[in-house]
C-alpha cells in the first residue's frame, strides 16, 4: 500500500509509474486520496481543538466546585455535553474518512522501479539474459500430458474423479520425481542461507491484506467460508505475515526464509492449450524463498535472488531465459519482477517457472512491519520474495526435453534423490 506522504510528496512520479502500469484515472484516484486525507487531517484538527476545550472547561467546573461556585459550575456543564456531541459526531466522520481512505489505497497498485519498462501485456517484456542450448528432440517427440500417460505418472483422471480438473495424482515415479524436487530445492536453499519454515496452508483475512492478495486477487483464492480462511495461493503469504506488526533491529538484516507448500489457485477463466497438463493446476508444490531487507539493500538482494534461482535451473540442465516484466504485466503489489521461464522442447515454447520481485516498502506499509536503526527511529523495511521453484513446469520441461527411446533421462543433480536415473 502507497504511503500518503509519499503521494503527496511526489504526485508526478506516482502518477507517471501508474501511468506505466495502465492503471486506469491515476490522476483522478490519486486526487481523491489526498482530498480523503485532507478531509481526515480537518476533521482531527477540529476534534482535538473541541477536546482541548473540553480539558479547559472540566478544569474550570474543578476550580468553581473547590471555590463553592456550584451554580457557575452547572452552568458551563451544558458546553461541556454539547462538545461531547460534537466529539462524538467528529470521531464518526473521521473513522469513515480513514476507512474510506484505506479502501481507496487498497486499489492502488505499487509504483514501478524507473527500470521497468512500458507496455501492456507479457509481448512487452524484455528478455535480458539466455542460458542453456535448445535441446533438438527426434521427429515423434511427445509433449509432457502424452509421457505421463506412456510412462504411468501422473494421473488426471483420477484426480477428476476425487477432487476435479487441475488436481493430478502423482504415482511412483512421479510422485519421487516430485519428492525428490522439494527436497533439492529446500537443501539448496539452505545452503545458500535461508533458514526453512513450514507454515500454515491456510490464511486469514488479516494475513491476504498484508501481502496484497486481498482485496485484489479475491477471486482467485480458494475460500473456507465458515472460517473466513483462505487456502494459500503461494508460501509468500504465511511467510511474510510471519512479520506483520513486528518492528526488527536494523542489525537482522537480511532474513531469508524458506518453505515449502502446496499451493492453490483458482485460476478463473482459464483455458486452451496452454494450460493443458501441467502448464496450470489448481493445487500444486512449490518452493518459495522469501526476503526482508535493508531499503538500501533490496536491490542487491533482488539480484541475488534471481541469481540463486537461476544456479537452480542450470543444475537442473534446464535452458532458460530472463524477463524483466512490463508495467503492464507485473504484479500489482511489485516494483520489480523478474520471471525466469524455462523451454519445453515438445511445446516447443517457453514457460514461465518462477517470479522474483521486489515490493519495496509496499507490503511493510501494510504489515506495518518496520524496522530501527542506529538513530532508533522506525523506517519500512523491504520485502521480496521469488518461487525457487513451482514444480508442475519444471517437471514437464524436465520429461519433455530429456525424452530418449530408452525412456526419460533425470538431471544429474536429481539421481542421489530419486535412487534412479531414468523413467
């Protein structure tokens, strides 16, 4: 969530990062919020004007009671009721300024770093880095949902039949396959620094405010309406919330934190052949690394994150390519994404794998999570967080690109984990 100072401070460079992002009447909706805060700030002035009044005249009725002045007493006694009033309906008009300020802010995405560049969709994207050779497969080459189905690894149907569309059953190898991933993942993790967490996989209202999920992605959340819980779309969430309302010690910098959990998207309207498979699921494993870092540090953390991703993708024997995101296709709560996408060499396209942002202080303003420094002040800290790695299109680029007549070749760096070297 935008801080209002910095609004205020900077209108046009707010507006122009909006502007960036196509997000519809910027000026008009950045205009409200400072005629919202405006209105709020008057209405407090004038309340606390009528308190301090107050404080005056229960001084005075004090001083003529002492004095004996009781009829001088009960006569000024009628003001202080009538500022009361006035107090009361003040503190109601505020409330409704402050809420509605919220709510307003809410709507608004998070200003994009200057490096950001524009556009509208995903065609706008810069590619700023490849890696890897496209593998040249034979001419009867199958995709990743025609594998699984030869080799007996993944079922659909069955996951038709006990949940729903985009809830596959992984069997025997496909299930170690899957195993094996979350624990190379987690290991190296760990190994790179970050300390593993396992939270909840569901989330209250409190924690989808805080990492910017609500009120934006509601419709895509999978909701326990009696609970008013919500099953997590990534382990961004839980994680992160782990800060809310905390203030840290500058000195804790940085906290990297990883986790692994099941994760659950609606994915409303999707459909074509683009999802097919494994290229979108409703339930599906991931790792997530999250960050909270220094705000002069975020950006060195960012970069280091993209590049720890990418160690995992070349050890994987994965070609991949960087993209720095659009203002038209970033997240709505980042300053700065970057998506690392791997190639199916069956699909023949390449498929996004993982997102590594920087939100900057926009989450923090939301969690209220903060941070003292030397000079024992509190200032926002930043947060980032990056998928090292969602499992479904890794495993099809995994199955597709090492496609042999023998069988499907597993990545080195997998072996110790499985106890086999090919499906």
């Amino acid at each position: 969530m935008l801080l209002v100072n910095t609004i205020r401070d900077n209108f046009e460079i707010v507006l122009e990062g909006l502007q960036k992002r196509n997000f519809p009447n910027a000026e008009a909706v950045l205009h409200q919020v400072l005629e919202f805060d405006k209105n709020r700030k008057e209405t407090q002035v004038k309340r606390d004007s009528l308190q301090a009044e107050s404080n005056n005249i229960s001084k005075q009725i004090g001083m003529l009671m002492k004095d004996g002045k009781k009829e001088e007493a009960e006569k000024i006694k009628t003001r202080t009721t009538e500022i009361k009033e006035q107090i009361k309906t003040l503190e109601e008009e505020y409330n409704t300024y402050e809420e509605d300020l919220r709510q307003l802010l809410y709507t608004i995405p998070n200003v994009p770093h200057y490096a950001v560049p524009k556009g509208k969709s995903a065609e706008d994207n810069e590619v700023i880095l490849q890696h890897g050779e496209i593998p040249v497969l034979q001419e009867d080459k199958l995709p990743h949902w025609e594998l699984i189905k030869k080799y007996d690894i993944i079922d659909f149907d069955l996951g038709v039949k006990i949940t729903g569309a985009g809830f596959p059953v992984y069997k025997g190898r496909g299930a170690r396959l899957q195993r094996a991933l979350i624990n190379f993942f987690l290991d190296e993790a760990l190994h790179a620094g970050y300390t593993e967490v396992q939270p909840p996989i569901l989330v209250n209202e409190d924690s989808g405010y805080g990492t910017g999920q609500l009120p934006d992605k509601e419709g895509q959340m999978y909701e326990a309406t009696i609970d008013k819980l919500y099953l997590i779309p990534t382990a961004e969430v839980p994680i992160t919330n782990m800060y809310r309302d905390v203030i840290l010690n500058e000195l804790e910098f940085p906290i990297k934190n990883v986790g692994y959990t099941p994760c659950f998207r609606r994915e409303a309207g999707s459909w074509g052949a683009h999802v097919r498979g494994l290229n979108r699921l409703h339930q599906f494993d991931k790792v997530e690394i999250v960050q909270i870092a220094h705000p002069e540090k975020s950006y060195e953390a960012l970069e280091e994150m993209s590049n720890y991703v990418q160690s995992l993708l070349q050890k994987l024997e994965l070609p991949y390519r960087v993209l720095r995101l659009c203002g038209g296709d970033m997240g709505f709560t980042s300053a700065l994404t970057y998506d690392m996408e791997v190639f199916s060499a069956a699909q023949e396209r390449w498929l996004e794998v993982s997102s590594v942002s920087n939100f900057e202080s926009y989450q923090a303003n939301r969690l209220k999570l903060r941070f003292r420094g030397e000079d024992k002040k509190t200032q926002l800290a930043h947060t980032l967080n990056g998928s090292a790695l969602a499992l479904p299109r890794i495993v099809a680029a995994i199955l597709e690109n090492n496609q042999t007549e023998e069988g499907i070749k597993m990545p080195k760096v997998l072996i110790p984990y499985l106890g086999f070297d090919i499906i």
